[in-house]
C-alpha cells in the first residue's frame, strides 16, 4: 500500500564486519560470535561513513556479531540500537560445521539429501522466505525513519537475496559472485513506500582480506535498477 507521499526514505544495509572464528565453521545462527579486532575496526569505519548522513534509526540482527556492528553507528548519532529477528542471517542445516570446498562434505552420503535443490535451496532456509522477511524489516526500518535515513545491519545472504529481489534478478545464484562484502553497504532509496533505487559501498574495503571479498568488485547487471523504478 502506497504511504501517499513522495518524500524520499533511504535504509542503509549495512552488513556486520569479520567475526572471530578460529574453528572455521559455519556459525549460522549460532550464538556468542563475536567480531574479531579486525572487525571491530570495520565497524568504525561504517560509522565514520554514515558519521554525516541523516540517520534517525539504527537496528540489528540480534545475533552478537550484528549488535557489535551496528553499536558504533547508533553511538555516532546519538540513538538507541534496536533488535530485528527479521533481519537475523539464513537457517542451514550445516551450521556448527566445517562446510566448503575441500573439506570432504560434498562426498558424504549423509549430506547427499540436503543437496538435491540448489534452486529453493534444500539445505537451508528458503530464499523467497528470506526475501519477505527482510523486506518487511526494511520496511519498518523506512517506516521509523520516514523522510530520513535509517541503518539495518544484516547478514551477506538475506542481504544479497533482498537486493537481487529488488532489482528483478533471480534469487538463486552462485555464492562467490554476491556483491556484499563484510562491511559492506547496501542502499536501498524509497519514494513513499516504493524501492526507485539501490545503491552500493564498500567503506572498509581496504580492511577485508582479499580472500574474503568475494564478488564485491564487480556490479551485477543491473544494479542500480529497482522494482518499479
């Protein structure tokens, strides 16, 4: 439903920095991880990023590891952080385990059953669920600011699912070409309640090592088109 105005809204997704993770695992919605030094300095330069935007809401994934990110942003304009379970990273049914390329996991029968679907996908949460949570975290995150701006820290995938819904691109894809890297900044811009555009940083890029910056160097096609822009 159309809010009747045509003033401009932008929401700032804003994904959390790098997590301490000695074991290497898959760590989903587990709780009690938490940002890395490293991380924590990629939390401060999002904030100094965002330090002269109009930013009257902050809100976060409950998970740690979000809050952490999202704490120096809500500090630097002077606001209360609050929680979002919408806004909370992807269920997998590999979490708490040491799950990629090389470690064996694809050749265990055990785990043949999770893999037969990689278009929903099977082994975790489904992607079309991911997009109507997050859009309606985002959509109260505008509807808090409304005329302003707001911050929502997230997770890569429900990120990555949420903008490629918004620009009209399919929701199933290759994970090493999502453009959302630790730190990253995605942009959404409203007019009323309508998406007309979306926008990308990478303020701590110089931070992130480069086996951990995926896709972000590259724009996919289309990525400054929104639905019904």
């Amino acid at each position: 439903m159309s809010s009747g105005t045509d003033e401009l809204t932008v929401v700032h997704l804003v994904r959390h920095g790098e997590v301490h993770n000695p074991e290497g695992v898959l760590y989903g919605r587990t709780p009690g991880y938490h940002l890395s030094e490293l991380g924590r300095a990629m939390a401060d330069r999002v904030a100094e990023h965002l330090a002269d935007r109009d930013v009257t809401y902050v809100v976060a994934s409950p998970l740690e590891r979000a809050q952490e990110t999202a704490t120096p942003i809500a500090k630097a304009h002077g606001l209360d952080l609050a929680a979002d379970e919408r806004l909370i990273e992807a269920a997998n049914v590999f979490e708490g385990k040491a799950f990629g390329v090389g470690d064996g996991a694809l050749r265990k029968p055990a785990n043949w059953k999770y893999l037969t679907n990689p278009f929903r996908p099977s082994w975790g949460e489904p992607y079309v669920d991911q997009v109507v949570r997050m859009t309606a975290a985002l959509g109260a995150a505008r509807d808090a600011a409304r005329g302003h701006e707001a911050v929502a820290v997230s997770h890569q995938l429900p990120i990555w699912v949420v903008r490629s819904w918004a620009e009209r691109r399919r929701l199933w894809h290759d994970p090493r070409r999502r453009q959302c890297t630790l730190a990253s900044v995605t942009s959404f811009t409203y007019r009323g309640d309508e998406i007309v555009s979306v926008g990308y940083a990478e303020p701590a890029i110089d931070l992130v090592p480069a086996h951990l910056r995926g896709g972000g160097a590259k724009a996919p096609k289309g990525a400054t088109k929104a639905a019904g822009a």
